[in-house]
C-alpha cells in the first residue's frame, strides 16, 4: 500500500481529524458564548462520607464556559457575606497571584503568571492557551514580588514598592529567621531579609538557588507554593502534574502530582504525598496536621471530579492518575494494572471544577468564634462547566479537628451579570490585626475582608 493512503486510513489521521474538528467547533461556540453540551444541576460538596458521586460521562465537544475576563467597574467591589465587610487593600497590583504576612504584619505579593517558556504542543495545547487568554491567565508574567505596608493602621495599603524583581513566576513565600525562601516556577531561591525592608537588596546578600523544582518546556501547572514545617527544619511544595491524567506518559511526571519535603539542612528532596493531580494552598491547623487544596481532572462531565480540602499524612496516595476521589477508576486509564493501591480518601468535597487555591484557616482571624474553627478557601472559578461554579471565597466550618457541613458564601459577586469575571480570587492571608486578605489576579486588586462589630 502507498504510504500516504496507509497514513490517511490509519488511526493516528483520523485522531488527528476529530482534534481539528473538536478545535473548529470549540472556537465557533467559544465566540457565541460557550459549549454548551449538558447541564450540572447538582453542586457535590461537603464530607466525603455524606456524598455520591454521578458516573463520568465524556462527549467529543467538551464543556467550554469561560468568563470572559474584564475589569471591576468605578465603584463595584465583591460582595461580602451579610455581617461582613469588604473594602480595598490595594490597588493596580498586576496581577496578584500568592499573598504572605511578614513578621512586622507586610504583605508580600507574588505578581505572576505561567512562564512565557511554557510550550504550546499538539491540538489540545492551542484550546488551552486561546481559552487561558480569554480567562485572563495569558498575559505575559509580572515575575516580581510587592510589598504592601499600612503604615496607619486603616486597612488600606499606604506603600508599595518593588520588594524583589526578575524573577521566574513567583508563587509560594516562606520566611525562616532571615532566609526567605521563595518558590519560582522552576526552583526554590533564597534570600537575605532584613526586618522591615522595603526591597531586598541582592547585591549586597546574592539570592542563592537552594533546590531546582519539576519545570521542563512543558509545564503545565506551573503554579509552586511552599510552607515551612513548624520547626523550621524542612519546607513542604506542592507540584502539580504535567498533564490532565498522565497523557503524556507517566515519565512526564516524575516527583509531580506531589507534595515534596526539602529537608532545610541536607537539601535532600523527597516525595511526601503522591497522587494529588494539583494541591495548592497549604496550612497547618491548631494541631499540627498539614491541608491542602487540590484542583481534580477534567473531562468527565460537569459534575466530576469536585475538587477537594484534605488533610496529607507522609506516605499519603490520592490516587491520580488511575483513581478520583477514593478508588473510582478513570475510565481513560487503559493500563490500569492492580498494584494493590492504598487510596487515601480526600476529607471534603468543594464541587467540580471551582479551582480551589488558596487555603487560610482562620483561628488567627479576629472573627467571632464560630468563624474562627475552620478555613477559608478561594475558589478561582470554572471554565469547563454549566453553570459555572467558584468564583468565591468561602468558608468551610470544622468540628472535632475535621471540616464539617456545607461551604458558606463569605466573598461573591466576581461574576457580572452577564457572566462575565470582573475578578477572580486566589491566594489568602489572615492579615496583622485579623483580617482576611485576598488577591484578584484578573481584577488586579487585593481584597479586605472583616467581620462586622471587630476591630477593622
């Protein structure tokens, strides 16, 4: 047979032909508002124990409702929970992605973006990239951290300044005596900080690259957030996978999916938890456990896989690639073989696909106490389910050390009524005087949130 009929009969070609297809389509009803292929009626959220999952369903044309990114109007502001208030922090921060309170009660801001090295590969990384543009996630990195100072005492920032500059996509900020370590995209650096310095200054203290970090061409979450251990011996970092579920290849995913431990004395990098597609925020609760946020796969329906809040134990597996949420096989995973896998299961359900990022719990919060036994956690919103869902803050109460009952509303109205996102929120930091702090990576703002009757 012709070698060029062999390629037009064979099933690569006719792969190849339903992505261009699939690309077509999704561009069209992309323009016209969404694809819009099912309708979610259910929100699947709370402990685990208390929920059913519906089976995963697939289609050619997956779901694509993006919020068209655009800008908070003159006078509009996010809408906070009856009894709280929400008020500016500050203003004209590009996009703000991570937040971290320093000793003195600063704030430092990553402004980041995913590097402009990320490569663009095959059909499925064309979508993506069109529709991070259209969310407002493909503008070139800032790659600066800002330090954000109230010097009266207000709750509104008085001064900014450039606290660290070229960096690589800056997420996740952890100080140690004076070592701040800082994770960019591709390694952890750290540097001299002085108390109540407005910029570090690396020509007298050079930064220093103290581990390199999953990074590659291809780095498709790119996002790296760091926190120190409670005796400051080691720092904990959370990798996102390579892919959606291992379609690259499993060799693509080496120490990714993960939670690593940095061992501050040997340098010695090691997996601590396995199988979480894509934690990010990390705390510790009063009690000295560490939890996490996790953004779960796509591409099973609008009602699968809800992302989740757990609690990560050494040794911990979640399950991605071959298992979501328990042991609930992937149907995509063809070679699954029974390596008799110990599953941890996640401790809470957020709902599918809000994008769960930042993670505070809130006993250092100056709100009342039934707000104080819990988290707050910052949904960064959809863009592959109907409706939509995130797009928030919320607070998840806890009882007895576990999260307990439904998701309460603490922070809306980042959608307009049209469904476009005026912003969209991310990191979270209880802030000197109790607060809560949170930064808009599409409205370009940091929020301040408090609860009636406190101290502001």
């Amino acid at each position: 047979m012709d070698p060029t009929h062999e390629f037009f009969l064979s099933k690569g070609f006719v792969k190849f032909m339903k992505n261009i297809f699939s690309l077509i389509i999704l561009m069209l009803c992309t323009l016209m508002g969404g694809c819009k292929t099912n309708v979610a009626k259910t929100e699947i959220n709370g402990p685990s124990s208390e929920i059913t999952l519906p089976k995963p369903s697939s289609t050619l044309i997956p779901t694509v409702n993006i919020a068209r990114a655009t800008s908070w109007p003159e006078g509009v502001k996010p809408v906070a929970k009856n009894g709280f208030s929400v008020s500016l922090f500050a203003k004209d921060i590009d996009h703000p992605r991570w937040i971290y309170k320093l000793p003195n009660g600063d704030i430092l801001v990553a402004q980041s973006n995913k590097p402009s090295t990320n490569s663009v590969h095959g059909v499925k990384g064309v979508i993506s990239n069109y529709f991070m543009k259209r969310a407002g996630a493909g503008l070139e990195s800032p790659d600066k951290i800002t330090l954000l100072r109230d010097t009266k005492k207000i709750g509104v920032a008085d001064v900014k300044s450039d606290f660290l500059t070229d960096l690589h996509s800056p997420f996740g900020m952890t100080l140690i005596g004076q070592d701040l370590y800082v994770a960019n995209t591709d390694a952890v650096f750290r540097y001299h900080y002085e108390p109540d310095d407005l910029v570090i200054n690396t020509k007298k203290y050079p930064p220093e690259k103290f581990v390199d970090l999953p990074a590659g061409e291809t780095n498709y979450h790119w996002t790296k957030n760091i926190i120190a251990s409670p005796d400051h011996q080691k720092i904990y970092i959370t990798v996102g996978s390579n892919s959606n579920v291992a379609e690259k290849g499993l060799d693509q995913e080496n120490n990714r999916a993960a939670i690593l431990v940095l061992d501050l004395n040997t340098r010695k990098l090691e997996v601590f938890a396995s199988g979480l597609r894509n934690p990010n925020g990390l705390a510790w609760d009063r009690n000295g456990k560490l939890w996490t946020v996790v953004n779960e796969r796509d591409e099973l329906g609008d009602n699968l896989v809800p992302d989740y809040l757990t609690q990560v134990s050494e040794g911990d597996f979640f399950g991605w690639p071959y298992y979501y949420f328990g042991k609930n096989i992937d149907p995509r995973i063809k070679d699954l073989e029974d390596k008799n896998y110990n599953v941890k299961v996640p401790n809470y359900a957020l709902g599918a696909h809000v994008a769960a990022l930042g993670l505070a719990f809130a006993d250092a919060s100056n709100f009342s106490d039934f707000y104080r036994d819990g988290v707050f956690i910052s949904e960064h919103g959809s863009w592959n389910r109907i409706p939509k869902s995130g797009y928030k803050v919320v607070f998840i109460p806890f009882k007895d050390g576990l999260p307990h009952g439904k998701p309460i509303d603490i922070l809306t109205g980042f959608l307009s009524e049209d469904d476009a996102a005026y912003g969209r929120p991310v990191g979270l930091q209880i802030d000197a005087i109790g607060n809560l702090l949170i930064a808009d990576d599409v409205g370009n703002k940091v929020w301040r949130v408090w609860q009636n009757n406190t101290k502001k």
